[in-house]
C-alpha cells in the first residue's frame, strides 16, 4: 500500500522540490521509503510513498520505469493475481525477465506488453495508479472495480493535478481550493461526497473501474473497463442449493487466501459479526498458526461488540487481541478527523475504525476486512426490514398514508422514549420516536426510487440548508439510469454497492488505515466474488427475514450458530448521548450563531432549532448535527 502524486504543469516553471513535498504530505500512506521521477521537458512530475508489503528490497521501489524505458508508473494497491499475470506474460512472448517479485513490476509489463485497456481487464485487486508515457507524451490515471483505493484529479490552473488525497495537491503552487456550494449539498444529503464529485470545484474523484486520459492538455471522460451493472442483470444460478454453498466457500477460500499473500506481518479486523468471522474463519482454515485478530470494545450498552468477537475467537484459536477505550479515548480523536480524511466525512464509525486500525497496526502491517458483505449478500435491514415496510404500507390510500407521514412527523419523539422505558423489556422498541419520524419523512414516496432515496438521506431538502446552492444530480437521483433489476431490493444493494460503498465504507477503511500505516484488504471484494454473489437468486440471501443466508451457510460449517445469530449491530459510538455529554462544549462552539454565520455558507436558523431539540430532548438529531459538525470542522481545519 502506498501513495501517489503528480503533476503536469507544462505552462508553468514548478520547483523541483515540489513533487517531493507534495509526496511527504501523504508520507502516512508509505512511511517506509520515497520517490520522485521528473519529466523536465514535459513539465511533468510523479512522486510516490512506500508502504513495503511485497518484494521489501529496491527493486520494487516507485516511480518504476519499464525495461525500454517508454513507461514510467506510480502505484497504489496491491496485485492479487500477478503471479498468474507474469506466467500469462511469459506465455504472451514477455522475456525480459524480472528483477525482483513485486506486483508493480508485473503491472508495468502487463501495461507494457498489452497496454491499458486490456491490462485492466486482466488486474485482480485494489489498486490506483498513474502511467506516463514518455513517448506519446499521454498520463493515464486508473481504479480499481470497487473503489477501494482513491484517486483525485483535476485542474488547477494551468496545471493538471493528481494524488491520494487532496493534501498533497494542497502544496501545488497554482492550487486554488474553491469550496463547491453545490457540493456541499450532496454531502449534506448522504454524510459524505459521491463519486465522482469533490468538496473542491474544479477536482474530482476517479469513479471506480474507470480510467482517464490526458493528452496535449485535453482530459477525456472518464472510460468504464468493468460496469457492475451488467454483472447485477446477469442470469441467476438455478443449481441446487448446496452446489451452490460449496462453491461460494471455494470461491470465499480463493479469495482470502489471495489476500494472506505478504512479506510482513498479517492479520484480521474481528467485530464477531457475520462477515468479519467468515473472513477470520477461512482464514484460520488456511494458515499453519494462528491468525492475529483485533476488536475495539466499548463499555457502552449496545454498541460494545467485542464479548462477540472474543467469543468467535477463542473457538477459532486465533491469537485475539482487544482493546476497550473510552469516552476520553474516543473523544481525543475528534479534532483528528478533518485532517485525516480531507473532505467532510460523516459516518461516526470513523471514530472506532481509526482506534481500530492503530491498535492493529501495532502488530501487523496488513489486516484482512470483512466489508461489502452487506451490499452482496442482503445484510442492511433496508433491504428486509424497510422494504417489507414499504410494500405493506403501500397498499394504504395515499390520504391515509399523508395523514400517518404527518403525524409521526409531529409525534414528540422525547414523550415516545419515555413511555417505552417503563414497558417491559419484551415491549421496547429502542429509539422509536426518531424510528417513527424517519417512517414519517419516507411514507410520502409511494415509489420504491423516492423511497430509496428518502430512505438513505440524513437531509431532505439539503440545497435549502447551503445559501447559493443548487443539489447535482448523481446516480442516486437518476432512476433512468439504473439496471433493470426485477426486484427492487436487488437495485437498492447495486446503488449501495455504486454509492455508499466507495463513497462512504471504502473512504472510510482507507483513510483510517492509512493513516495508521496499516493496509487493509478486502477480500469479499474480489470481483469474480462479487460476479458469483450476483448470480445467487435473492433467495439464498434473503430468507423468511434472515439476511445474508447464502454467507451464514458456510460460516456455520465453522462457528457454531449459537456465537453468530443475534441481532445485526453497526460499528458505531454514542454519539447521540456524547453531542449532549462530553462533547457538548465542542459541539456548542462549532454550532454557535458566531461560527455558522462566519462564512455565510449555511442556513442558520434550522440548524440552530435541530441542535436546541436535541439538547432539551425533543428530537435525536445527533446524525444530521454530526453532518454539520463534521462540515464545521472540516472548514476550520482547512
């Protein structure tokens, strides 16, 4: 794992030293070594951080320039298959050897030999990367299927810019860093901004399996190599259903042990959930010794998932380690966050993701995830719960469903809570004012498309809350281009997997491992993986109400059912009771009239109404108020 960073600047004289402080601004990203390649002629500078995984000696160092000297490449990621790929080569007519085992010299002939395009549709892995050809004088920037490595670019200037994250474009001297309005809005929607948009106008992010060109100063539109869509309307398997359960295992045990392939120590995230014990469990099936797990715990009620974790463990025998923070060690990490991941970001297990991600990297230097379990297999209880709703609420007439949107909007939220608290256990629906509001906010939408929408917004008017701001339109607000999926269920796993998977879990798991030194793989992210999943009927995900069916067969061939059936539990932190506890001075001031009229950006007044009902009780709007917090902090720290 690394990171990456260029410029073109063919109009402008740049320092030298540019490209090396650009680079040292991401040097989390690579901590072991540094490089830079110029292109003095062209203007055109690469630079590249080190984080050694495979092949530790000089002969995988970066920027790598290829044997006739035509192709220089920075990359980040990692190459699952290149072993096959240099066999492939080999086979192909490739005979200039090789000078080492890394997966960036097998990239580079592979580029060589076949050129971009089809390389592309060769690479197993997660991977961002820069290609500069010396002699057509063309860049290339390309990500992997998934999005699980970033990539920035754009103009600036006369310059063209790229990199990791955006604070290495920050030393560019022709940067400019003009906050986009309008983007503003899609963040406030959706907690975080979607590809292929950025907080900065001008730059944006390299939408998964694409690829841009830039030549003679002209950037292509970004070209698909790979579109889940087709994957997503693909025809589904009709075998019997245990054929279909051993292959998934065979395809889950390919897949992990592609992952387990390293140089340096290596190990596994455990929250005790359905995916991560999977992960963790063919792991362990497939290693000599005992795999190293880590787990955060918290000693708050109903978020604390490391009793779950140590249990999966200890029958798995693998070398556990748990670490149980507090609120002041959860806290400390706040003013962190605007720093670390560059844009807005507002999904709170950013918090125990980092804590995470530190206390692993203080044993290993790769860990294996269980992430994107989800999106394929049906686990988000919109899918089963929200769904089901939907439909049944459906049948009502609309006057009827008017009438209950309303006043489940004015149903006080705080009275709701207090009355469940003195029913029995068995009675209690926790949060059910705030459940009944978000019911109230989506029963309007009468059309599975609205709903979705509705159903995944944390704003629902967001332009009205930025001052000059009109909402773009991203592939969530555009029906017309989404599959054509016979049940919707499967649409709203394809957006999720589109959408809130890269711009939300994959930007999260990045940044915080990352910045932790630490490479995270994941490895239910394959994309022969994920093509198999698809091609499961819904069925074998969704069972009578049991989510990810199909995943929970293989993992009960390894952990008894008893550890792994419970209620699915997010990897999230009280920030609801935090916002009006020991957060609440930090809150105060990010939230005052002072701080959201400094800029003139936001709508005062209505978020100044949601943060005095949450103080006194009336509403729960810690995840909104965590939105504009973030938002807050992000504009102070930059």
């Amino acid at each position: 794992m690394c990171g990456i960073v260029g410029y073109w600047s063919h109009r402008l004289e740049v320092p030298p030293e540019t490209i090396r402080r650009m680079a040292e601004r991401i040097a989390h990203r690579g901590p072991d070594a540094d490089g830079v390649w110029l292109d003095e002629g062209a203007g055109l500078a690469l630079g590249h951080r080190r984080l050694s995984i495979q092949d530790l000696s000089p002969a995988g160092a970066q920027p790598m320039v290829s044997v006739d000297g035509r192709l220089v490449l920075v990359f980040n990621g990692e190459i699952y298959n290149h072993r096959i790929l240099r066999t492939q080569l080999e086979a192909a007519g490739w005979s200039a050897g090789w000078r080492g085992h890394s997966d960036t010299e097998t990239l580079l002939a592979a580029l060589q030999l076949w050129g971009l395009p089809e390389a592309l549709t060769r690479l197993n892995g997660m991977f961002a990367f820069a290609l500069w050809d010396r002699s057509t004088r063309k860049l290339a920037l390309a990500r992997d299927r998934a999005g699980e490595k970033p990539l920035f670019y754009g103009r600036t200037g006369s310059s063209f810019l790229f990199g990791s994250e955006l604070k290495a474009l920050t030393i560019h001297p022709e940067w400019h860093g003009k906050i986009n309005r309008d983007v503003i809005a899609l963040y406030l929607r959706y907690a975080y901004v979607p590809d292929p948009h950025c907080i900065f106008a001008g730059i944006y992010k390299l939408p998964p399996a694409h690829w841009v060109e830039i030549s003679e100063g002209q950037l292509s539109a970004p070209l698909c190599y790979w579109q889940l869509s087709e994957v997503a309307i693909g025809e589904r398997r009709a075998d019997d259903e245990s054929v279909l359960i051993d292959e998934l295992e065979r395809r889950l045990r390919t897949a992990v042990a592609s992952r387990m392939e390293a140089d340096v120590p290596l190990g596994a995230f455990l929250s005790g959930g359905i995916d991560s014990s999977t992960i963790v469990a063919l792991m362990q099936a497939q290693s000599a010794r005992p795999v190293q797990t880590f787990t955060i715990g918290f000693d708050v009620p109903g978020y604390n998932e490391a009793k779950h974790a140590a249990s999966v463990a200890q029958h798995l025998c693998t070398n556990h380690t748990e670490l149980y923070v507090n609120a002041a060690d959860t806290l400390a990490v706040v003013p962190e966050i605007p720093k670390i991941w560059d844009e807005p970001f507002a999904d709170s297990s950013q918090i125990p993701t980092l804590l995470l991600s530190r206390l692993t990297s203080s044993k290993v230097t790769v860990a294996l995830s269980g992430d994107g379990g989800d999106e394929l297999f049906c686990g988000y209880n919109r899918y089963a719960l929200g769904y089901s709703l939907h439909q049944r609420l459906n049948r009502l007439p609309s006057f009827l469903r008017r009438g209950l949107a309303s006043a489940f909007q004015a149903a006080p939220a705080h009275t709701i809570d207090r009355v469940m608290r003195h029913l029995p256990s068995r009675l209690r629906s926790p949060a059910l004012g705030d459940r009944l509001l978000k019911l109230g906010c989506v029963l309007d939408h009468a059309k599975g498309e609205s709903f979705y929408r509705a159903l995944i917004s944390q704003f629902h008017h967001p332009a009205a809350l930025v001052h000059g701001a009109t909402e773009p339109e991203t592939l969530l607000s555009n029906p017309g281009q989404w599959p054509p999926l016979d049940d919707f269920r499967e649409t709203m796993m394809y957006l999720d997997t589109i959408s809130y998977l890269s711009g939300d879990i994959l930007t999260k798991v990045d940044r915080a491992s990352m910045a932790s030194g630490l490479e995270a793989r994941v490895p239910l992210l394959d994309h022969d993986l994920m093509a198999f999943a698809w091609s499961l009927p819904l069925s074998m995900k969704l069972r009578e109400g049991q989510t990810k069916w199909a995943l929970r067969q293989v993992l009960y061939r390894h952990v008894p059912r008893s550890l792994i059936d419970r209620p699915k539990m997010g990897f999230g932190v009280p920030i609801d009771h935090w916002l009006s506890g020991p957060l609440r001075d930090w809150a105060e001031d990010l939230l005052s009239l002072d701080s959201l009229s400094s800029d003139g950006l936001l709508n005062v007044n209505p978020i100044r109404q949601m943060w005095r009902e949450h103080l006194h009780g009336y509403r729960r709007w810690h995840y909104q108020l965590w939105t504009v917090l973030m938002l807050r902090a992000w504009m102070e720290a930059w």
